[in-house]
C-alpha cells in the first residue's frame, strides 16, 4: 500500500500567505496613515507661514531680520506665536532656554519695540555661545549665561537637564527650547523651576517640540504642577509640522486663542 504524503508546507501555505498579507496590510495602513499626518502637518506648516508673515507686516525690522525657521530652530508656528506675544503682552521679563534663532528674534524685539524688558538666555555649550556672537550682536539687554548639563532622574528615567539651575525671581514669559532633546522628561527644568514660582506672578510658558514624547511628558507634567500650586492655567498647543505648548495664567489667557 502507498502512503499519501501529507505536506505540512502544502497544507498551511493558505494559512501563512494570509498572515503574511495581513502583517503587509498593517504596515501599507500604517505608513500610509503616517505620510496622510506628515502632509497634513505640512500643508499646516505652509498656512502657519503665511500668518507669520502677514503678522509680522510693517515691522520692517523684522522683515530685514535674517532667520534660520525650521529643522532644529523654531518653526513658523513658534515663530507666529512668539511674536504675538511680545508684540500683543509686551513682557518686561523674560528667560530663555537654549540659545538660537528665537534669541535673534527676541533681541530685535528689545532693540526695536520692548524698550523696557530684559531677557535672559541659558545656554550648556561654550563653542555653539562663541559662533553664535561672532555671527550675531546680541541687545545690550540680552544676556547669554552658561550652565554645564547633568544627569537627573524623573520618575525612574534618566535625562539631561542644566546643572542646579535656579532663578531668583519670577519672569514674564518663559521659553523652553533647550537643552536638546532626551527621549523622557525633556527640558525639565521648568518643572522643577514652577515650583518656586509665587503664586501671585502672572506669566506665559512656551514649550516647544511638545509632538516629542520626551517633551510632551514634561510639558504635561508642568501643566499638572501648576494646577496642584493652584495656578489658573490656559492650555494651548499649536501644530504645524512640530507642536508647540502654551502655558499661561488667567491675565494672559488670550495666548490660548492667537
């Protein structure tokens, strides 16, 4: 008697072929999804650069001033953000985390319009402070302090943030785009900086690259501590082809709706 060969490979080839198929369906649907969002963003990108230019209009000061938008500086976004700001709340005060083109930016603010606030910059690295001032003069009233970087530990991650980072008083706007980027709690300092802040100070935090998880776990978590400290807080985040968050207490809850 001949025996019938039962093939295994034979037999299950219907099986593997479908699982094969549906595993290339999932990634087609997603890949797919992911360049529908990344086009989505950068039609957003597109419209958010035509408002910053209508916005900034007129101020010829602005217009000559040559920016680097985009890839690791802000982008159009932050940037129509950032000039509502100084140009609707006018703040006397302000503090800046990372030294780049929205120092350029702020700079010529004081020098051309904000004639009465002063601005401060903390930035870790010395070679990036020397090429920055040999290619651009800061205002008089733009001062760049340097603080080295360490390692801390936020809810059992490691990340970098600037070393014994502390301020002895409250700032009208705060501007978080530094230090770089670390995969969890990115930029934290804020959130150990908000928990000194006097309960009476009104002030607007901008957090860039909150479509970052690191950023966004930090961003979410100064939200939380405000709230905890009993602030009033407006929360915003605006997308372009990158997130930025806004922060502020009741005085300056417009910024929610720029």
């Amino acid at each position: 008697m001949n025996c019938e060969f039962e093939s295994q490979t034979t037999n299950h080839e219907p099986r593997i072929s479908n699982l094969n198929k549906n595993k290339s369906m999932k990634i087609f649907k997603k890949v797919s999804n992911y360049l529908n969002q990344k086009q989505i963003n950068q039609n957003s990108e597109l419209e958010w650069a035509h408002i910053y230019h209508d916005s900034i209009r007129g101020k010829k000061w602005l217009e000559d001033l040559p920016l680097n938008i985009g890839r690791w500086a802000g982008n159009y976004t932050f940037f129509y953000v950032l000039n509502r700001i100084l140009s609707d709340h006018k703040p006397k005060s302000i503090v800046e985390l990372g030294l780049g083109e929205s120092s350029k930016f702020i700079s010529t603010f004081l020098d051309n319009y904000l004639h009465e606030s002063n601005h401060l910059i903390i930035e870790h690295d010395q070679e990036w402070i020397n090429h920055f001032s040999s290619n651009f003069d800061l205002s008089d009233r733009s001062i760049i302090k340097r603080y080295d970087l360490s390692e801390i530990q936020v809810n059992g991650k490691l990340t970098k943030a600037y070393k014994e980072l502390i301020f002895d008083q409250d700032f009208d706007l705060y501007l978080i785009d530094g230090p770089f980027g670390n995969r969890y709690y990115s930029r934290y300092n804020i959130v150990q900086i908000a928990n000194d802040f006097n309960p009476q100070h009104d002030f607007i935090i901008v957090f860039d690259d909150v479509h970052r998880k690191g950023d966004l776990q930090s961003f979410e978590e100064l939200k939380n501590r405000l709230q905890e400290k009993g602030f009033k807080i407006h929360c915003k985040i605006y997308s372009g082809n990158k997130d930025v968050g806004v922060l502020a207490t009741d005085k300056y809850r417009f910024v929610s709706s720029l």
